[in-house]
C-alpha cells in the first residue's frame, strides 16, 4: 500500500449543510419520526374530511384544522430549525472548517494538516468511514466528529478503489 494525499480540501458552509443534512435526513429517528408524523397527519386530514361529509360541508369545530396546520408546520418547520443549527454549528467552526487542509493516508495513519492544526492518528483512532456521494468522504474518530475529505480533491492516479483497500486493511467499518 502506498501513501496518498490529498490537495488541500476546503468545506464550504454549503457543503457542510448539503452533507450533514443529507445524513440528518437518513437516520432511523428522523425517517421514523417523519413517517408517523406523516401518517398522523394523513389519517387526522382522513378524519376531518369525513367529518365534513357528514355535517354537510359545515365546520363545526376548528379543533381539527388547527391540528392539521400545526402539524404541517412542525414537520415543514422542522427542517428549517435543524438547517439553522447546522448553520450555527458550521459558523462555529468556521475557523476550522474552512481553512485549506491536506490530508495524507499512509498504511499506518491518517494525517492532517492546516495553518490553524497538525495531526496524525492511528488508523484504530478511526472507528468509521462514511461515503456521501458523490464528492465525500467522512472519517469518524467519534461518533460526533468526523474529518471531511472531498474525494474531487483526490490527485491521479490515486482512486476511491485506493482508500477503500486501506480502509478495509484496517477494517474500518464503512457506510
């Protein structure tokens, strides 16, 4: 295995937003909470509009509408609340996440490093690795930080196959 590094990555605000979104948006909690939120609202809508049938088309409570908007604004508003949390948290960072960082893998560690940090760590420091297509690859030394590798960044000759195999050599879970 040879070492391989990067040109010097740099992660825009909408990168970041694009990528961590993206993930948000994949987990189990967030796929469950939608869908029964989603299916909530769909019988409550069900309900009230049978109930109109019945009286008429007359409204006889705003209970219902009431629910079903807020409901809808919670599910839209949702969304909107988590973006700007993770605009806030990329403002944060901003020192750190946009500044130009080379990345190096070598067989026996990863290392990084920029104007503001140096680092190196042993490939068992990285408990995943997580592709976010098409550009991204996201290494995990914990569960709630991770180190943002843009794989356009990747100089030839070196391939995705290349991080692969030295991922896999240290058998590095990958997602």
């Amino acid at each position: 295995m040879h070492s391989i590094t990067f040109l010097p990555v740099t992660l825009s605000e909408n990168d970041y937003l694009t990528i961590n979104y993206g993930l948000w948006n994949k987990r189990l909690g967030t796929r469950r909470s939608n869908w029964l939120l989603g299916g909530g609202l769909t019988l409550l809508a069900i309900g009230f509009v049978l109930t109109l049938h019945q009286n008429h088309w007359r409204l006889s409570s705003w209970t219902t509408p009431v629910l079903l908007m807020v409901g809808f604004l919670f599910l839209v508003g949702r969304a909107s609340v988590v973006r700007w949390l993770m605009r806030r948290g990329y403002k944060k960072s901003h020192a750190a996440l946009s500044r130009p960082t080379v990345y190096t893998l070598t067989p026996d560690e990863f290392q990084g490093q920029s104007e503001l940090v140096q680092f190196s760590l042993q490939w068992s420091a990285i408990k995943k690795a997580v592709w976010v297509q098409p550009h991204w690859l996201l290494l995990y030394p914990t569960e709630v930080a991770c180190y943002y590798l843009d794989l356009r960044c990747l100089p030839a000759p070196a391939t995705t196959a290349d991080i692969r195999q030295i991922l896999a050599a240290h058998q590095i879970p990958q997602q």
